[in-house]
C-alpha cells in the first residue's frame, strides 16, 4: 500500500528571517496523518508530544520547528502553541499545492482514508473549541452581570446605616473631652468614610455615570496617564515607556472615564512589576479593522494564572494581600471603558508578564472614512 495520503504541511523554515522564509509543501505520510489525528483528538499542545504522536516523522517535526515553537515578539507574553490552529492553516488535502508541483513531488490521485479521518478530527476539536470558548465568554458576561446587581443593591442597603454611624460617632466627638475615647470615635469616623468610599467606588462600578462621548486623540491621552502614574513609577523603580503610532489617531469616547481606566490599568502593571522593569504604554491602530485603535499596555511582571485572569475584572479581587487596596482598579476600567463602546483583553502567563488591550472606537477622517468598507 502506497504510503502517500494526498495530504501536505506547508512549512516555513525557521532558519531564516520571518518576512524572508519561502514556504515549502511537504507530503505527510499516512501513519503521520493517524498520529496527527490522535494528537488532535487528544487536546494535546506540546510540540515534544506530537512528535512522538506522529511517530517522530519527517515532515511533522520539519513543520512543527517552523510553527510549533515560534519565539513571541520581545517585550510581550509567549503565547500558547495553538498547534491546533496552525495545523488547521497549513494543512492541504485532497489538491496538490503549487509549490509541490514545481518540485515535481509525486502526487496522489485524491485523499486517503487516514488524510479525511485528520480533516475531520481538526474540524471536531475546532468545533469544540468554539464550544468552550463561547460557553466561557457566556458565563464571564452573566457572572458580571450578576456582580452588578448585586453591587448596586447592596450598596444603597449599606449606605444608609454607614452614613448613621459616621453622623452619630461625628456628633460625640464634638462633645467628647476624654483623649482616648476622642481617638477611638475619630477612628469610627474615618473607617465609615473609608467604606463609603468603596462602596462608592462599587455602585460606579456596577452603574457607571453615561459617557460623555468627544474626540480625544490617543497620544495625548496616553502621555497624561504616563505623566500621573510617574511619581508611583519612581517610588518603585520602573521605567514608564510610550510608543505612538507612525500617524495621529483619534477616538471618540469620554475622556474623563477612559483616562481613569488606563490610569488604573497602568497603576497595576506597575505595582506587579519589580524594580528596574519596564512598562510599556503603546498606541496604535488596530491592524485588522481601522474603525478601531487600541491602546496596550505591557509589563513583565510575575504573570497571572487562567484562574486570576477569569477574575481579574470581578470587584474586589485581587492577587495582592488582603489590606493593600478595594480591589475596584480593573473592574471600574473595564466598565468605563466599556461605557465608551470600547473593550479590555488580556493576555498573560505566570512568568512571563501580562498584555492589556484597550480597544477604542475611532475617530477617522474623512478619506479614511469614505475608504473604510460599510
């Protein structure tokens, strides 16, 4: 039985410059593809173990050293492998591309059976894939949702017997004459207002006030938020880079709100960073729709874990020690900047630091508007 399953990786050589590498076609062998597909099957992402799948084949380990490990840009998170994904992009079946056909590769007449089984196997994981992602996103948005309500009954609950104890300790330590119980009621009064502020901060995040919508351009509104968080920066030793995009971007959200949320998204990349790391603040616009920008922010701090990420825009949590602050920074960002019609991703891993994207809707001229597809 002939070993050619009519099924090709497209493989770009690492060895050479990424803008530079010719991609070549090379024939995956039938016993490969069934290794590839049990991989597949299996939800396996380690390159070392598709190898070993696919029975150490040529061609898998040749395209596996071209994609399975590529090194992710400097400054920024390493990725996940998302092998799933690139071998869904770089694989051929049933149609000899043309690259093989220039080199003159023997061609099999159609698939064979082992070639279909891995079509189907990719199409099934990224089906489930799909699944999972959606399920997750779902269950983030009702799980905040469910936040808001609850942060917005509770706090008008709280606040009425809170503004009581602060107004009834305020009116006897006016008349109290002894030293210590004047500094025991002073204390009552400053932890009543110190609740109230976070409760304050919880009913804005679960009700933020309506944005008020202008043009603001993005370089300066990111030099005022490194301006800000400048004195903090030194207190701990941190560099504060910007970058700006190679042309004036402008966005139209509500200023106020969105500086405050970069503010308390910069703020945080901060405090996780260790001395003499840097921070990086960059604009620009977004590569794949120019009805957007985007606004990252990248530091190289300890990372976050999947579980931290689903809740890092919950209130009141927090990675830190309990005692070092409300825990309202990221979830009354995310809101602000939702309530400009834009959004907030994060990207991180433990080790390795961690990347927010801000995406803001866009401001464009008038030629890049008439140009941009409706």
């Amino acid at each position: 039985m002939s070993q050619d399953s009519g099924a090709w990786l497209v493989v770009r050589p690492r060895s050479l410059p990424s803008d530079s590498r010719e991609p070549v076609a090379l024939p995956v062998p039938r016993q490969a593809c069934l290794g590839l597909a049990r991989a597949v099957l299996a939800d396996e992402d380690d390159p070392a173990r598709w190898r070993a799948f696919a029975a150490d084949d040529a061609t898998v380990s040749e395209w596996l050293s071209g994609v399975g490990l590529v090194e992710p840009p400097a400054g920024q998170p390493e990725p996940a492998h998302g092998l799933l994904q690139r071998l869904a992009a770089d694989l051929i079946v049933g149609a000899a591309p043309a690259m093989a056909r220039a080199a003159a590769v023997p061609v099999a007449a159609g698939p064979a059976a082992e070639a279909l089984l891995l079509v189907e196997a990719i199409a099934r994981m990224q089906a489930l894939t799909r699944m999972a992602r959606h399920f997750a996103e779902s269950l983030q948005v009702a799980r905040l949702e469910a936040a808001r309500e609850l942060a917005y009954g509770a706090g008008h609950e709280i606040n009425n017997p809170l503004a009581n104890i602060a107004t009834r300790a305020q009116s006897l330590l006016l008349e109290e004459r002894d030293t210590e119980r004047r500094r025991r009621l002073a204390t009552i009064v400053d932890q009543s207002f110190r609740a109230r502020d976070m409760i304050g901060g919880l009913m804005l995040f679960a009700r933020p006030p309506k944005a008020s919508v202008g043009d603001c351009e993005v370089e300066a509104l990111v030099a005022v938020v490194a301006e800000a968080v400048a004195p903090l920066a030194a207190t701990r030793g941190v560099r504060v880079e910007t970058r700006s995009s190679a042309t004036p971007l402008a966005t139209l959200v509500d200023r106020g709100q969105v500086e405050e949320a970069l503010r308390a998204i910069v703020t945080n990349a901060i405090e996780a960073s260790a001395e003499g790391s840097a921070v990086v603040i960059a604009a620009g616009a977004d590569a794949d729709d120019p009805a957007w920008c985007e606004v990252t922010v990248v530091d190289d701090g300890a990372g976050m874990d999947d579980a931290t990420i689903r809740r890092a825009f919950d209130p009141f949590f927090s990675g830190r020690e309990a005692g070092r602050g409300a825990g309202l920074g990221l979830s009354k960002a995310w809101r602000f900047i939702e309530a400009s019609g834009g959004s907030v991703a994060l990207a991180s891993r433990v080790g390795a630091g961690t990347k927010v994207t801000v995406r803001l809707p866009r401001r464009l001229a008038r030629k890049d508007a008439a140009d941009t597809p409706a």
